[in-house]
C-alpha cells in the first residue's frame, strides 16, 4: 500500500523518471545511504590537529539531565542504567565528548565503530558554516552579501536578495522546511544535478522575518562558496 501511494505522489509530482524511481526504490533517507552516492575522497592536512584522548569519563545517567512530565517516559528513564543504554536504544551510532583540545568521551554503538562510513546528514550544516566564516575572513565573500552576486539564476530575481547571513542564520524566507515539506526534502537529496533544483524553490517570507530549519539553505551556501572561492565544496 506505501508503495503505491508513493508511486502515485512520483507519477504526480516529479517529472525526473530518475529521481522518482530512486524515491521509490529507497524511501526515507537512512545513515547508511553513503553508498547511494558519488564518493569523493578529501586529502587530510600533511600536518593534521590531533585531539588529546583521555580515558572515558563517566557520564551522567539520562534520568539526571532529560526532562519530561510524561509517566512513560519517566517510567523508561528509570529502566536506563547508563547513558550508553539511552544511546543504544534511540539509534546513535556513535557519541563523542570534546572540551577544548581533548576528547574526554568517545564511543559507538549499534554495529558502528570508528572506521564505519555513515551518511552525515546535517552535520554538513556547522561544516559548511565554518567553510563560509573561512571564506569570509579570508575577503572572498561578506555576510551582508546578497547571494544574487554568486549565482547567476537569482541576480535579477527578488531572491538575489537574501543574504549569506539569512542562509546562515536559517531566516532566508524560502518556502522549503525539512521539517514540514518531506517531499521536497526527497527531490532534493535523490537529484543528480542539484543545481537545476536552485530555481524551484521560492520565497514565502520576506527575508530575514522567518525561521525555517532548512537543508536547501545549505545547498543555496554551497553554491555561493564555490562561485565566490572557485574551488568546490
């Protein structure tokens, strides 16, 4: 029956064969779809940071920092011994503790270690924050910078209008929420050339009025860093 109903939405919605047969054939985005996509390698630094490891401090237990007024939810906090067992139980697969220039807590779970690939999801969202403050101390791009200077579709557009510091601070007023629009979330992720997706998407608020948890917001950074730096992402 789910399947039919999302053959109905692809047949619908999407006009790419590609993109809805992939939608189709793996569904909801999963961590472990980093084999679904291009790999490309990058090189580390010929003088890498290393973190300071320390022996794993004890952490406190979830009952002692989750705070809930649900009796189910308070009746599973007591069934928890460890933070390890609350971590198991929702699916982390790996959880890391870093103060300063040490890791004071590093462990993994759920058949996942140190050296297993995982798909990263919005993890790309702080990664491509700091890429673009980098760029910016370095005079390629300003904050204030209306992103119609870096990408030719929306220089005449009212979209050319938002600014790297809307993208950043998610309050660029397009109509596209992780949260509420999966399908477009879905169209997005299965693209082969996500470029061609930039011109769907429209405003809905006026910029800098609204918050919208956003991973086309990223996608729109990615590509003002690559125009504005000419190295890709």
């Amino acid at each position: 029956m789910l399947r039919a109903i999302l053959l109905f939405f692809c047949c619908s919605l999407f006009s790419s064969c590609y993109q809805g047969f992939r939608i189709i054939r793996y569904n909801v985005p999963d961590i472990s779809d980093n084999h679904l996509f291009d790999q490309k390698q990058i090189k580390k630094s010929d003088t890498p940071f290393c973190f300071h490891k320390t022996e794993n401090i004890t952490l406190p237990t979830p009952s002692d920092w989750i705070i809930t007024k649900k009796e189910k939810d308070l009746l599973k906090l007591s069934q928890l011994n460890s933070i390890e067992d609350f971590l198991k139980k929702t699916s982390t697969i790996s959880f890391l503790v870093i103060r300063n220039d040490s890791i004071l807590y590093e462990n993994y779970f759920n058949d996942y270690d140190e050296e297993k690939l995982a798909q990263n999801f919005s993890i790309t969202k702080p990664i491509m924050a700091t890429l673009v403050g980098i760029a910016i101390k370095e005079g390629k791009l300003n904050y204030d910078d209306s992103i119609g200077k870096y990408i030719p579709e929306f220089a005449h557009d009212p979209r050319g209008k938002v600014t790297i510091n809307q993208l950043l601070d998610m309050t660029h007023g397009f109509d596209f929420d992780d949260y509420k629009h999966f399908l477009k979330v879905a169209r997005m992720y299965y693209r082969k050339d996500e470029r061609k997706f930039l011109k769907k998407i429209k405003l809905r608020y006026i910029p800098g009025t609204h918050f919208a948890y956003s991973s086309y917001a990223t996608l729109v950074l990615g590509f003002c860093l690559e125009n504005a730096t000419g190295m890709p992402v």
